[in-house]
C-alpha cells in the first residue's frame, strides 16, 4: 500500500491514547535500525505556568544509513516486507502524525552525494526532492518535528533531559541492553535549548538477567519461546514493572493487579521485567501501546494459537520462581502475615488462606480476599454479607457487655 493512499484515514485510525513521546521514541529505533552510532535530539520548548519547560517540538539528528533508495522506498510504503523481517509493523512514521503537524526529513547521503529533502505532513503525495552535493560529506539524517496538534497540546510532557533519558531507557532498554551485549556502539544526546542536557551510552545500560520458558500452541502444533528479562534494584521505592515487548520495545504494561503483586518486596525493593517473543513482534497496535489484536481473541485459532490470558499466567508463575530464588525468605514473611490477618479478621479465614500473592501483608491479604470474593458473589451479595457479619460481631459483642454488665453488679451488690 502506498502512503499516497489516504494518510488522514491512516493518522485517524490510530488511536487517541498515543503516547505523547511516541514520535520520539519511533524516531530513536529508527535510527538505530539504520545503523547511527551517534544520535543527537534538540527540543524546542514552552513554558507552562509553573515555568517548567514543555516540549513543543525536537530535531533528531543522526549518522546512520540515511535515506537511500531502499529506505525511500520504504517510507513510501506502508507494512513494508523489510520491516516486518525485523518484527516491526513499518507504520510508525504515521504516529508521528498524531502528534505534530509538520515533519521535515533531509538526509545527505555520503556515497551518492545526494541531498534526500521528505515533507512529511497529511497531504503528503509521495514525492521526494534529490539535490546533488558537489562536497564531500558524511552521512547526516535530520528529522524536524514541529506543530503539535490540537489535541495533543494538554500531553506535552518536560523537556528535562534526565527525565526524558529516563523514559526512552524504560522504551528501550531490552533493545539497548542487546546492543550492549553485541557490543555495538550507541551514543545518545538530549539538550532543551536552555543549558540542560543528558547523554544515554553503555555506561547507562545495566546487565539483565534472562529467563526463557516456551508455551505449546497445540491447535497448530508449534512450540513459542518467551525471554522474560528482569532486573531489580534496592532502591526502596517499590516500584513494580512488568512490561509485554514487541520488537524489544516496551509495549504493553502489565498492572500490579493483573500480576497478583501489590504489596512490596522486602526492604521495598524494585523490579522491572519485560517479556519478549516473536509470538509478540508486529502484533502491536498502531499506537505502540497494546496488542489488542492478541488480548480481543477469546478462543485459539490457527492465527492466534496462545491467548493473552494463558500468557499472563504463565508469566506470573515464572515472576514467582524468580522472586522466591531472590528473595528465600517470602515464604516465612508470608505465613506470618497470613497468621496476622487471620487474627484481624477470623471471619475471613478460609478464603484468606487461599490468597495467592507473592509478597503477603496483613492489610493487602485482607484488601485482596476482600476483592476476589466480591468478584465471586457481586457487589449486592457482598454488602448483604457484609452486614450480617457485622450484626453478628454486634450482637457477639453486646452480650458480652450485658454479661460484663451483670458480673459488675454482682461485684458491687
């Protein structure tokens, strides 16, 4: 499919929850799928009312591979055969569209010695201006994001460059990690125009643990391999991360919740994991933020042989595995707080019992028996139980008291 085809339809079929540093972060795996070692990003900025920078618009510069005719071609071409070899959907440039209005592509190419000029906007018709360079020179790739769109101008996020490297590494960072491991160079700077800047290099990159466990789609009769990647950090911040990937980029956030994961490590300590697969490459969404594809499939079938909700599970249980090996001393933790919230609450015994969270704290065990039995029965039938226990305790309670009550009348009497 040609991108003359209807860009406004393209950019409008994508979906309104695209991050605002999507176009960035494309920009970024861009340019290292072309081969940069050197990645340069300029934002232009405005201040809101606190007088914190916002990003209004970046330049990203780079020295990879340039637009050749090849990569022309590609751009020109929707869902590209090049991309998808790579486990990308080749649509990515179109999110950049969702956010700004006006995109300049130039990329001087040293063995051609062509200057490549791509206006790259909603009513662009495919065509390419080519100007020859009598100078030497390298290669050189600018891309100039400019014009935020209406309905992105309240998601401008802060320019601040260590904020900004903070994300792009949670992006990234299975993609960066590999690079590291290959040994291949990368060198990222951010400035923001007003004296800020931060760099992204090896030296940024930490090591990560891997796991792999494979899943049988017997439907079809083949066997997926899964690397869950994971590292943690004793940071006390208690930050628990779990992210599906889709070309070893960050897709998908997995909640603590979907987890069975909201309490906290020891000593508040944090993880991160990505879970990766060809299972998962290309089967994003065009926001880069979801595999609706994959999560909307109820039942297997020979497109979508593994349900989303099989691959949660299994997930899960290897995130156990890995925490107990960490960290030998949960289950001890867990049954002391288990006993804990039994005494708090003997009424919920049995069903406290069969809670299943990694990590058990006496008021997350209570919280969580709490949540799955009024899933169980519904919240109509949990506020009629509710009440009669407490009238139960209520009445336990007052004859208590009126026995108290006669007991201190045969004292005094």
């Amino acid at each position: 499919m040609s991108v003359k085809a209807n860009i406004k339809d393209i950019v409008r079929n994508i979906g309104k929850n695209t991050k605002f540093l999507q176009p960035l972060f494309e920009a970024i795996s861009n340019s290292l799928e072309a081969g940069a070692t050197n990645i340069n990003i300029t934002f232009s900025n405005e201040l809101n009312l606190f007088g914190e920078p916002l990003i209004n618009g970046f330049v990203i510069e780079d020295n990879g591979e340039g637009f050749n005719e090849k990569n022309i071609d590609a751009f020109n071409t929707l869902w590209t055969d090049n991309k998808r070899t790579i486990g990308c959907k080749g649509s990515g440039r179109f999110t950049w569209l969702k956010i700004y209005s006006d995109i300049v592509v130039v990329s001087i190419l040293k063995n051609d010695k062509t200057k490549i000029t791509i206006p790259f906007s909603i009513n662009y018709d495919g065509d390419v201006k080519k100007e020859a360079i009598s100078e030497d020179c390298e290669n050189l790739t600018k891309i100039t994001f400019s014009n935020v769109n209406a309905d992105y101008e309240k998601a401008k996020e802060s320019s601040n460059p260590r904020k900004v490297k903070n994300k792009i590494i949670d992006y990234l960072l299975i993609k960066f990690f590999l690079m590291k491991k290959d040994k291949c160079p990368f060198h990222i700077s951010i400035n923001n125009n007003i004296g800020e800047e931060s760099t992204i290099g090896w030296e940024d990159i930490p090591d990560i643990q891997k796991k792999t466990f494979s899943l049988y789609a017997d439907l079809i009769d083949k066997t997926y391999d899964f690397d869950l990647y994971y590292l943690f950090d004793q940071d006390a911040k208690n930050s628990k991360k779990m992210y599906f990937c889709s070309n070893y980029r960050s897709t998908k956030e997995i909640d603590s919740d979907s987890l069975g994961f909201s309490s906290s490590l020891p000593n508040k300590d944090s993880f991160i994991m990505f879970l990766c697969s060809s299972y998962f490459d290309g089967n994003d969404n065009d926001s880069r933020n979801d595999f609706e594809f994959l999560s909307n499939v109820k039942c297997p079938n020979f497109i979508t042989p593994l349900l989303v909700k099989d691959i949660v599970a299994e997930a899960k249980k290897q995130m156990k595995m890995i925490i107990i090996e960490l960290y030998p001393e949960i289950p001890t933790l867990n049954e002391i707080e288990v006993s804990k919230a039994i005494n708090e609450v003997p009424y919920l015994a049995n069903y406290i019992k069969k809670d299943n969270e990694i990590v058990d704290y006496t008021i997350s065990v209570i919280k969580e028996v709490y949540k799955s039995r009024e899933d169980l029965i519904g919240s109509e039938a949990m506020r009629d139980w509710e009440r009669k226990v407490i009238l139960h305790f209520v009445d336990n309670y007052w004859i208590d008291h009126i026995d108290a009550i006669e007991q201190l009348k045969k004292g005094i009497g």
